[in-house]
C-alpha cells in the first residue's frame, strides 16, 4: 500500500462558537488546513465529512454539498461519513482508502459539530436525544438522557465485575482537566478538579441515573467545534510542496464494528474495538508497547479505562488502576489523553476523531504546549468509538523519519 502521511492539521478551539453555521465552520475548516502549509482548496482531490448531529439538531443532510460550497472544492469526489461518534475517524480513513484506490494524492477530512445555540448554551435533553439516535431502540425505553444512562449500566458492570472503585474511575478525569489547564484549544482550560471534588455529591456533581455511580465529572462536554487534516501520498506532499521528512505518517489503521443490540456484545472486552486496534498495530509493525502518547475516546471515565486496555497498555480490568497510578501523565512511559480527552477538552462529536489523530501528530511533532509534551515521542495511536462501545477506528501514526 501507498505511505499516507498527514500533510496539514487545524482545529477550533473547543467549546461554545456561538453564532456560527455549519458551512462557516466547514469553510473555516478548509481555509484554515490549508493555510497551514500554504495550499488552497483547489489543490484537494478529494474530501470526506464528518458530523452526528446535522439531521437531528440542524436539519441538513448533505454535508458534502457544503464542502463543495467552499471555493476550490466543487465537483470533486467528496462524501459525508458517518458512525455516530466515531465519525471523525471514519472520515480519514475515507481519505485514506481513496488514496489507496488511486483517486488522487490529496484528501481532506473535516469534521464539525454545532451542539450549542448561538449564546452558548446547551439544551441537554434535546442533544440527548439526537445523540439517542445512535443507539439500540431496545434500550431507550425509560431513559432521559439515553447515553450518559447506558454508559451508568457500563461503569456499574465494569465496576462490579472487576472491584473497580469510583474514585479510580475519577482519577481519569482529574487528570484530563489538569491536561486541559495547558491546553489552548480545551473547552474546561479554566476549570481546576480534585479526586475530592470529583467523587464529592455536591455543587455540580451529582449522579445522572438514580442508583447508578455516573456522576457530572465522570461525563464528557456538549461542545461546539471543527477539525481537519491534509492527508496525502508521497507524490501528493511533493505537489504541495511539504517535505515528507517533516510529516507524521499513519502507519496503521483498523476499522470494526460490533452489534448494536446489547445481548449481542460484549461491552467490558468489545470485540471490534480489540480487533481494529490490533490490525493498526500489525499494519504499523510494532506494540503497545512502542507507544509514547494516544488519545482514546473517553466519552465517559469509564472508557478512558477500557479505552487504556484495548490500546494494550494496561490489561482488562486495570485500565482505571493503571491511570489511578499515575501511568497517563505527559511525564509518563505512554502519555494518555494528553489533550484533556473528551472529558476536558471536549466532544464535538463529528470533530472527535480527526482531533485525535491530530493532536497525537503535533505530539510527534513537538507541538504541543510544554507541559503537555511526551519525551521524545516516535509512535502515537489512537481509538476512536462510536456508539454504546460498537463502532471503532484505530490509528497507529509515526512521527517523522
């Protein structure tokens, strides 16, 4: 297969955009991509998109004809992707796959989500029921806010069936916000969070489902927000005249899906997502343990835990206690959502994946704040989810050569 390298990444900041469409944000997506190594649309063979939310929250289907809205993109290969959260990840390996066919040399992805009006804020049962969409119809019955409901029964199983603690389990999110502090782009950048605050009832925190241990600072954010990456074959970084020894590759990538009905999976060790991950490593040629920074999809603390197993560097059952230990830090052997994850810096849902593989090239690249920097990073991976732990896309990227 052809080497695919990431030519280009840019993001928004994270959080509320206020009074913005979806085709300012995907223009801005574009334009700003580009700007980065100097190129302009036209120079794109093709593109994807990426978003959860545009038919139920904004009432607009054909993304791609908003991305062939933006000058230097008309009449070019383009698609929406689409597989609920993991959308965004979805949407490079789109990129990738019609390099690999021979559709050009140059793909954009983008990703964006608008889940905020334009003050800011957030309307919690509207977008949990858009969000609802994307699950099992057997188990909505009952629920108010379908997923932060489901993902309670998952934190409770996993809790119960491997003597995990809730502080464990809120250990992640202090360290994510701690991450976030020194992030410019988070969502919670301001927001200070002690062990005690996070498994205190009280103020903010409190449980989301009666009976069931979620509580708020277990949860990630409502957040508006875009991203996008230039990927590009070797032939493609010479017509846009990026050197590839400065570029992160993406050396490996993996893509499965589990059943949607609950009695069909197996949530605590989901077959597809341990699959996906294990074909990124195989294409890349190497093990967990050759990973120096990931980012995992933590949409609850809960799969910040499973998250850290199935990218093999803890084992099942210890994903909670290996970041309760301390292991995930910047300063650690393998620097785990260092961007503040989902959690802290954020979940514009369509956006999620292609800022997770951005943001582990730019620690490849020496580009993040310094606080936050791995030591000498050469590989990174991620894990992208979609879904009650059903749809997964795996990167394994390594930095330049």
């Amino acid at each position: 297969m052809k080497p695919i390298y990431i030519a280009a990444y840019s993001q928004s900041r994270f959080g509320k955009l206020h009074a913005v469409t979806q085709e300012q944000m995907i223009a801005a997506a574009v334009t700003s991509v580009c700007a980065e190594i100097g190129v302009t649309p036209d120079q794109i063979d093709s593109g994807s998109i990426a978003a959860a939310c545009n038919f139920s929250l904004h009432q607009q289907g054909l993304l791609a004809g908003l991305l062939a809205g933006v000058p230097g993109m008309a009449a070019k290969p383009l698609e929406a992707a689409e597989n609920a959260c993991a959308s965004g990840g979805q949407a490079v390996l789109s990129g990738i796959y019609k390099l690999q066919a021979g559709l050009g040399e140059t793909a954009i992805a983008v990703g964006i989500e608008k889940m905020r009006d334009d003050d800011g804020r957030a309307d919690g049962k509207r977008v949990g029921e858009a969000l609802g969409y994307f699950s099992d119809p057997a188990e909505r019955e009952g629920k108010t806010f379908v997923f932060p409901h489901i993902f309670a029964e998952i934190m409770q199983l996993y809790m119960q069936h491997w003597s995990v603690s809730e502080a464990e389990l809120a250990s992640i999110a202090v360290q994510e916000y701690a991450n976030a502090g020194h992030n410019p782009y988070a969502q919670m950048q301001k927001v200070e969070l002690t062990l005690e605050q996070a498994t205190t009832i009280s103020g903010n925190n409190r449980y989301l489902v009666e009976g069931l241990p979620l509580k708020t600072y277990d949860c990630s954010q409502i957040t508006d927000g875009w991203a996008a990456m230039i990927l590009a074959t070797e032939e493609g970084l010479v017509r846009l005249g990026v050197d590839k020894h400065s570029c992160v590759q993406i050396a490996g990538w993996g893509q499965a899906v589990d059943p949607l009905q609950h009695q069909q999976r197996n949530v605590l060790e989901p077959a597809g997502a341990y699959r996906a991950m294990r074909s990124a490593f195989g294409m890349a040629g190497i093990t967990a343990d050759e990973i120096q920074a990931a980012e995992i999809h933590d949409c609850f603390t809960v799969m910040g835990a499973l998250g850290t197993e199935i990218l093999g560097r803890a084992r099942a059952g210890q994903g909670a206690a290996y970041w309760a230990d301390g292991n995930a830090g910047p300063g650690s052997a393998c620097g785990i959502n260092t961007s503040g994850g989902l959690i802290a810096k954020g979940h514009p849902v369509g956006a999620t994946g292609i800022a997770m593989i951005g943001w582990t090239a730019w620690q490849l690249l020496g580009k993040v704040p310094q606080e936050l920097q791995v030591k000498d990073p050469e590989h990174a991976a991620t894990f992208n989810i979609g879904g009650p732990v059903c749809a997964s896309v795996c990167t394994v990227l390594r930095g330049p050569q």
